[in-house]
C-alpha cells in the first residue's frame, strides 16, 4: 500500500469538539441544523450546508455546494481551520468507556492511523470494497470534493493487524494528545495526536507499503469519490507527474484486531397478507422456532435475553411477541456469501415469504442499526408503523476481509460499525 503524510487542515486545540461534527450520512439534515444550532463553527455548515438555508433546501440544489465552498473559506479566514506548515501523520484514537451502553465485557480503544491513501491503489483493487455503491450518491461526494478541492471528511479502512505499527502507534498515543474529548451527543471519547517526526514519518510510510491491501470499513461512497476525482485530475491535467496532492485522499487506517462490527437489522411494514399465526408457521419450515415464553415485552428492559446468540440465530419480533429462528442445516450455503445471516434471512424469509426482492429500492423494509438496540425494533412495530422486525447476528471483520479478498460483494445493509468517525478533526487539500 502507498501513503504519504500531509499538510492537514484541522482546528485549533481549543475548537476541535466545538468544530467536528458526526459524518454527513448517519443523520439527515434537519437533525444536523439541530445540532449545528448557535455554533457557527460547526463543520455541519461545510458537509450539510443546505442547513444555512430557511427553509433547508434540497441538499442537491446547486446553491447548496455553492454554500459548502463558501463556508470552507469562512472557516479558513476566521481561524478555525488552520492548515499546519509540514506534512504529517495523525493518530485518531476511539473509545467507548466501561459503563457505557455499548460497551462490551468493558469500554474499548480503537487507534487509526490518519493519512494520505493513494488513488491508483483503489482504482486497481488494493483498497478492497465489500459493497456496491450507487451512482448518484457518489456523483453527490463527487461534487462536494469537487467543489472544495478537499477531501474535508476521511474513509474508514482495516487493515491485517501489524505488531511494529502498532508499537510505533502506541508510543506516539502515550504522549500529550492534540485534542481530547467525550462526545456529549453519544459518549464516545476522540483523542487526536500529530506525527512530525521525520524519522517516524519515514518508517511508518515503510512498514505500510508492505501491507498488500486495505479494506473499506465504512464510507465505500466517499471512497469511490475522493478517488474518482483524483483520477479526473489526473486525467485533466497534461502535466501530471503523479507527485500532485490530488493523487491521494484522507483515510483513517484501523487494525482489524481492534474493531467491533455490530447488527444491522430488519423491520418490515407487512406479513404480505399473513397473519403473525401463519407467519409463524412458515417459518418453521426452514427454521428452529421457540418462542421466549419468559419474556414479557411490556416491562423488560434487558434485550440481551432475545439477542442472537450465534450464527445462522436470529430474534423474530412478530404479533407482540419474541421468538428464536435457528436455520435448518442444508437450509444455506458454505460460500463466503451464502453464509452469511443477511443472505439466509433475505433468501428463506424477507424473498420466499414476503416477496421482499430488492432490499435497495422496497419500501416495505427498513434498516436499523446496531446501536439503537433490540427495544428500537420493538417500539417499531408496537407503535403499528411496522409489522414485524427481525434481529440478526452480526458479521465478524475476518467474514468482510474474506469476502472482499474473494472479489464478492456483501448484501446490502450488513455491517454497522461503532463509533464512527469524526468530522472535522483533519482535511486533506487536492493542491
């Protein structure tokens, strides 16, 4: 793999929380207006500028990237985004504390690694993608990027775990951080440091260039992006050299041994004229079913009860009540795809029994993610806007590794990963 340090753009030690902000895609603009109310330096205004519009506009409305273009700049003239002098790594650590409800067997660090990614290695396969993006949501980055000529949010990669990085990591994480802070929004702690140590530098760029590949975790969309544009450039310009600023694209690179991938699960807005009774009885067909007799939904606040406990295990919320579906043996494939919980679930329940064919484009399905917990798919369908909700095991990170090696795509909606990265703590400049 190729990287190289950079002249980050970033804010001063004092407004880095009040600057950085969640990234733009896990919220929807009104809800970023929200929370960007009475903080003018809130990075909301540059990723999700239709928000200084009364009444929002569409965030695909030309005015809008006008906005972010000029909110960059306004950020820049004021001071609350600086550029540093000399090229640099970072380090960008995640925690979730002990006592914190996602916090499993006691809170967690994850420590990635900021820096410049190379184009051609993801125009050639090296940065590895496990699912399809769609055109018009990259086109939509594409213009952001464009606009900016910045990289102003980074990609979520993983990479094979290395002993010598992550010592060289480690003691840069024991010295004084740039930023520290806990999120007051979802309480996750972010802690940044500044690599400027040439030799440092040096040996970092060394030991991951013997890395074969890195795998998108999160933002296969920003990635596709950030790189689509490089190569633009390249193309564009008769003097390429391929030294130029717009052949790499900010990344935060994360060993794999450090990360959590959580459920995404499933709620449906009909039986596809079955009654729960009927449902029921379908299922059992292709599964194990029990239901959680000792489980009363109407006062339990543990959910981990009816949590899936292992793979091909999955928790049916049906007719006001909680069930366990273990699939049948023979009932799914071996392969790195047809293994997995979302496909068993999509082929023997979401397709066969309710006719639910494109998880991409039906409106009868929803998606929620692991970090909301099992009771926000109860409340879904108690509240009668869904009929039934299905909770599944989560992927593992060796399953995506795998089947990004093997050159297939994952299903869509499969993993979910926490905490996601903050905006805002460092950009990257194309020039």
């Amino acid at each position: 793999m190729r990287i190289k340090p950079f002249r980050g753009i970033r804010p001063p030690k004092a407004l880095a929380q009040q600057v950085s902000s969640r990234p733009y895609d896990v919220l929807n603009s009104e809800e970023a207006r929200r929370e960007a109310e009475g903080n003018p330096m809130s990075l909301y205004h540059i990723i999700k500028p239709e928000i200084n519009f009364e009444p929002i506009l569409d965030e695909h409305d030309p005015r809008v990237y006008e906005k972010a273009v000029e909110q960059f700049r306004l950020f820049r003239e004021k001071g609350w985004l600086v550029q540093d002098e000399k090229e640099k790594y970072y380090v960008y650590a995640q925690s979730i504390p002990d006592g914190h409800p996602l916090a499993v067997n006691g809170g967690r660090t994850q420590y990635g690694l900021v820096v410049a990614a190379w184009v051609e290695d993801y125009m050639e396969g090296r940065i590895k993608k496990h699912e399809l993006t769609r055109r018009d949501k990259e086109e939509d980055r594409m213009k952001h990027v464009r606009v900016n000529n910045a990289n102003i949010e980074p990609v979520f990669f993983a990479y094979p775990h290395r002993s010598d990085l992550d010592a060289i990591i480690a003691r840069v994480a024991s010295k004084e951080p740039e930023y520290d802070f806990v999120s007051e929004l979802d309480g996750f702690g972010h802690t940044f440091w500044v690599i400027d140590d040439a030799a440092t530098i040096a040996t970092i760029t060394r030991i991951v260039g013997d890395i074969p590949a890195m795998y998108i975790a999160d933002g296969h969309h920003r990635s596709a992006a950030a790189a689509l544009v490089g190569n633009e450039k390249k193309l564009q310009n008769p003097n390429h050299t391929g030294n130029e600023e717009y052949n790499y694209f900010l990344a935060v690179c994360f060993p794999d041994n450090q990360l959590h991938v959580m459920d995404y699960n499933r709620v449906v807005r009909d039986l596809n004229g079955m009654t729960p009774e009927e449902f029921i009885g379908k299922l059992s067909e292709n599964f194990e079913v029990n239901e959680y007799r000792d489980f009363d939904t109407s006062t339990s606040r543990d959910f981990e009860m009816v949590r899936p406990k292992a793979l091909h295990n999955f928790s049916l919320y049906v007719g006001g009540k909680w069930y366990s579906l273990t699939a049948k043996p023979g009932t799914y494939t071996d392969d790195p795809i047809g293994v997995l919980d979302v496909t068993v679930s999509s082929n023997l329940i979401l397709d066969k029994l309710l006719g639910i064919k494109d998880l991409r484009s039906d409106k009868r399905i929803d998606f929620v993610g692991g970090i909301r917990g099992l009771k926000a798919l109860q409340d879904r369908v108690d509240s009668g806007e869904m009929q039934m909700a299905l909770a599944l095991y989560p992927v593992t990170m060796q399953q995506i590794i795998d089947i990004a090696d093997s050159g297939n795509i994952m299903p869509p909606k499969t993993t979910w990963f926490e905490p996601k990265l903050r905006s805002g703590l460092v950009i990257h400049e194309l020039q």
